[in-house]
C-alpha cells in the first residue's frame, strides 16, 4: 500500500482567512477542497504536479468564482469528469455563492478521488433538489464500478437520510463521521463534512481537525493519511 498525506478543506471563500488555507495545505500530498476562489488556482499549480478544478456556483467577477479542486501528485490520472448536478439551472441562478451543484472527479492509480459540493435546501432550492443531487452523484460512483473516496460537504438531512442513501449506493464508511468540522454561527461544532468510501482496502487515519481562534463560522481543514 501507497500512502499519501491529504487536506480535505471547504474553503468556505477563505472564512478564516487564506493563511489558514495555505498552512493547512502547505505540506499535503494531495487536496481535496470546495469552494476556493478561481484566483487561488495559480498558486496551486505551482505547489503541486496536477490541478483539476471546475467552478460549481455562479460565476463571479475578480476571480471570485468558486471552485472544486483535486490537486497531487503526478500519479493522478491525466482522466478527469466534471458531473453537472440536477440543481444545475437553480444554483447558477441563485445569489448565494456558496451554493454548490457539481461534482469533480479524478483517478489515483485505481482509485476514484471525488470532490463534491451539492446544493443545499434555500429559497427555492428545495430539499428534493438537495436529495436528488446527492443520489446523482452516489449513482456515478456505483456505475464505475470502482475503489472510490468521496468527500466534499454533502450538507445536512433532518432525517439522517443522506447516510441512509450512502449505505444504499455502497458506501460503508465515513471516516469522518465522529469527528467535529464546522463552526456555526452561534458558535456550536458540528459534524458536517463526509469522507467516504465503498472499500475496506482504502485506509483513512491520523485525522485531525484543525480548529482556530475565530469569531467568523464556517468549516475547519482536515487532514488526514491514506493509504490506498
């Protein structure tokens, strides 16, 4: 087995600012990240060997559009699959920037890396929509018949039906399903970020959380091993 350092990050647009983005990512092997601005892109390129990047919002002016990344080594496949995701027409149209309707995939040796960022329940941005968009991208993955980690901010279900659909597609594990990732706004820690896999011959540990000293909310890096 092959074993890689990883940051997982929703970069939330820097909420905690971007030297808290480039410590966490500075020493990784590879980074599995939602929501960084399009400008932040170059800096990427010249840190690692191979950059997949596709915007899943709205786009924005002065680089601001936000973005999913898969970054590594040189042994990331030259493949890669942008998934456009039901809430596509809804999401490009709604004036949250952080909303989210893609799904970014990219192949490590055998394995299937995916960086994903659903939409979630808001205006006229339903539930429904939530669910099938979830659904879209767990049907991908079952279709390639492959070895698959999935992590991105899969959001909330009230009924707890996200791990339900997960269980249902092959998923068998979250790696990060004990662990605390996101600091609301009236300053609870939550666990809202997934890590997934279909495989026991994937191996996720050494997780760690990184919490700071902020008044602002939004989701903490992770970083992690995996041997594959």
């Amino acid at each position: 087995m092959k074993q890689y350092r990883v940051t997982q990050h929703n970069a939330d647009q820097f909420h905690f600012g971007e030297d808290y983005f480039n410590q966490h990512i500075s020493n990784c092997d590879i980074a599995l990240l939602q929501r960084v601005p399009e400008y932040k892109i170059a800096s990427l390129k010249e840190q690692f060997s191979k950059v997949y990047y596709t915007n899943h919002s709205r786009e924005r002016s002065n680089g601001k559009t936000l973005n999913l990344v898969i970054a590594g080594p040189e042994e990331l496949s030259e493949w890669s699959h942008v998934q456009t995701l039901p809430s596509y027409s809804k999401v490009m149209n709604s004036e949250n920037e952080y909303q989210g309707c893609k799904a970014l995939y990219v192949k490590l040796n055998d394995i299937l890396l995916c960086s994903v960022l659903p939409c979630f329940p808001e205006d006229n941005i339903t539930s429904v929509d939530a669910e099938t968009d979830v659904r879209t991208v767990f049907e991908y993955c079952q279709s390639q018949s492959s070895t698959c980690l999935l992590v991105g901010d899969i959001h909330l279900s009230s009924s707890g039906e996200y791990k339900k659909i997960s269980k249902q597609y092959g998923f068998i594990k979250n790696y990060l399903e004990s662990e605390i990732t996101f600091k609301t706004k009236s300053n609870k820690f939550i666990n809202l970020d997934w890590c997934l896999s279909n495989s026991d011959s994937i191996t996720v540990n050494d997780i760690l959380v990184h919490k700071i000293n902020s008044e602002r909310h939004g989701h903490l890096a992770i970083t992690y091993k995996l041997k594959i």
